[in-house]
DNA sequence: TTCTCCATGTAAGTAGTTACATGATTGG
DNA sequence: CCAATCATGTAACTACTTACATGGAGAA
C-alpha cells in the first residue's frame, strides 16, 4: 500500500473520468471538457498533461505512445487503480461547498447605483446570457442522449440541471422586470416598441 | 485625468460596491459579504485590505482613521470618482463568463462509476446540500427585505435568483431519482424505512 | 482571567490562466 | 501553399486561500 491517490486535487479526478468516459489523450480529453463539462467547470491544457503525468506515476493510468502518422500522441486508459481511485473520490463524503463567482450576478447585486434605463439593460444582458446557455446547452443535448444510450446516464443528468437553473434564472428575472419598467416608464426609453 | 480607474479587477469592484452600500471597514465588509453576497462570489480579507489601499490611492474611497476607544479601525466612504467608476463598470457591455466550477456537479457528471446505492447517495447529498443553502438563503430573506426598504432592491433579487436555482437543481435531482430507486430496487438497500 | 468578537494586516503557498513554442496532418 | 485542426508541452504570470501575527474591547 503505497496509498498512490495520494495528494489528488479535483482537476485530476476529472481528467481521470474523462480518460474512464473514452477520452484517450490530453487533447481529447480537453475536448470533451468543452462539450460538456465546461458549464460548471474549466480545464486548461497547462493542466491536464501535467495531470496525466501525475496519474501514470501513481499507475492510475497507463497511457502509451501511439504514433497516428508521424504525428505523436499518447493513448491512456484507466487501470482498475484508477477504477477504484475514482469511485473513492466519489464515495468520499467530504463536504460539497459551492461557489459561484459570476460576474453576471455580482454586478447585478450592485445595480441600484445606476438608473433605471441602466439597471434594465444590465438585467437584460444577464437574461440574454441565460437564453443563449440554456440554448448552447440543448444543442449538445443529442449528444448527451448519444452517451445515454451507451451506459452513461449521468452527463445527461449534469446537463438537464444547467438547462433548469439558467431557466430558473430567467423567471426570476422575468418576473422582477415589469417592477422596474413601471418605475422608469416615465422616463420614455426610446427601443421599447 | 489620470485613469485612476483602470486596472481594477472585480474583487476591487466588489469592496467599493459595499462601501457605497454602507460597509465602512474592511471587517464590515467581510462580513457583510458573508450575510449576502457569498453564494456566489467571496472575498479574503487578504484581498480586501489590500484592495481598500489601492481604492483609496486612486481617489475611489477615502478613509479616515476612527478611532473606536483605543481600537484601530479605518472607516472608508465612496467619493464621486468612485461612484463614477462603479457605474461605469455596470454599464460596460463586457462579455459576461458563467462559470460554476462546482464539485457536486462534477462527481455527479462521473457518477456513471458507481454502482446504484452509491450514486444515489451521492444525487441524495447534492439534493441536502440544496435544501441547506435553500433555507440559509430564506434564512437571510428578511435582511434583504429590510435593505431593499431602504432603497437597494437588487440585493434581494440576487438573493431570489440563488434560492430559484437550487430550487430547480432540487426539482430535477427529485424527477431523476425514480429511476435510480426503480433500478435498483432489487439490491434490496437496508436502510430505506 | 479567559473567551469571543472586533479589527487589520502579511507571508507563504496553491491553483489556475494566458501566452508561447513546436510541429504534423488534412482539406481547400 | 495556406489555413485549420490535431497534438503536446512549458514559462510566466495572476488570482486566491490559508495560516499566521498582532492586539483592543466587552462579557462571563
């Protein structure tokens, strides 16, 4: 027992998923990062090849070189180390904090120094961005059903519950607005027709 | 003009954001980020103090030195260029990033790994972990409401917008489990009565 | 007197991003 | 031949957290 999970951070988990999901490289797997895990979490590539070093160290992966061409490149697969690794991970019951840091509200949490006119445009800006995600996120909603169908039910889950709470965002910003356009009514903005 | 208000980052905007809404000392800022604005940005006071210095040297905040008894403490005001500058940071049509970098929602997205019990333990503390903030949230309702008497409503709807997602989450996790529980009805869990 | 809260600040460490460097392959 | 994509990696920087240091004031 050399106890190789060791020292994991959570972007080495990830990695180590997406390699268990069919990610076989660092490139790979930064691209299916962005068709569905980017919406509640981000990888960059200066992370995830360090990461895979770490994870063959430890022997929770074994990657070997795969030349396609001459172009070089290196296959990973996840060893049943790796397996037990991340279910563990999974098991563990730690504490699950979460952490927003979203521009989109912080700003909007100070919209009352500015005025009406203003504090409508910031709110519909963060409603546009809301309809495009909930947009964004259907339209790699085929493909999340793609991977149901083969065994994993859960990217289908995690990208249900992005399409639910950008839409709950957007009903609560619907129903706040009429407040302010009744209030600034009076100030005749120009665009409302 | 000196561009005293370039180079600000949104941490920087976050304390002038208190101090206009009243928090005069880095400590009152603390915690009255930890009374509102927490679910979904945070600050260190690592991050504050520094930053009240870098307001002040550009002439967004003033402070001056008061005495509370023989206690330090340093009690800071917006000016008009500060006002200006957190306005004009409102007003400016940035692209604005979402971005959850959420562990619930990433061991949820690997969930697949585990074997029905624990996958339904674990949608069943993401579920907890919701219910929580859903009522810490109501919990500090009632300040919000007393501050949105006095004039800043949006600290309120922000407060809304945090209790409508978990809400949703919590909506979609119910709708998911059935089949989870259906599934894996036939291990025969002990502990369901 | 001791505990908790008020209050300010720094040093060291961790985590993450951006920008860059390199080079092969494919398709127009 | 040029652009886009595939593919791997590093260096430098930025951002943020944790842990610590300091000390006054009020309450038990």
């Amino acid at each position: 027992m050399t106890d190789s999970s060791a020292g994991l951070a959570s972007p080495d988990y990830l990695v180590l998923g997406m390699v268990r999901l069919g990610a076989r490289s660092g490139y790979e797997i930064k691209r299916m990062v962005e068709l569905s895990l980017r919406f509640f979490w981000t990888i960059s590539p200066a992370q995830i090849y360090p990461s895979l070093e770490r994870l063959e160290r430890s022997g929770l992966v074994v990657g070997r070189p795969e030349a396609l061409g001459r172009r070089r490149r290196r296959a990973f697969a996840i060893t049943s180390a790796g397996e037990a690794t991340l279910q563990a991970w999974l098991r563990k019951p730690e504490p699950i904090p979460f952490e927003l840091r979203d521009l989109g509200l912080l700003k909007l949490f100070f919209a009352d120094a500015l005025d009406k006119r203003d504090a409508l445009a910031l709110l519909r800006a963060i409603e546009r961005r809301s309809r495009e995600r909930v947009a964004a996120l259907q339209a790699i909603e085929p493909a999340a059903l793609a991977t149901e169908a083969q065994g994993a039910a859960y990217p289908l889950l995690t990208l249900q519950l992005g399409i639910a709470f950008h839409r709950a965002m957007l009903e609560v910003c619907r129903e706040f607005e009429p407040k302010l356009s009744a209030e600034s009514a009076g100030l005749r903005t120009d665009a409302t027709g």
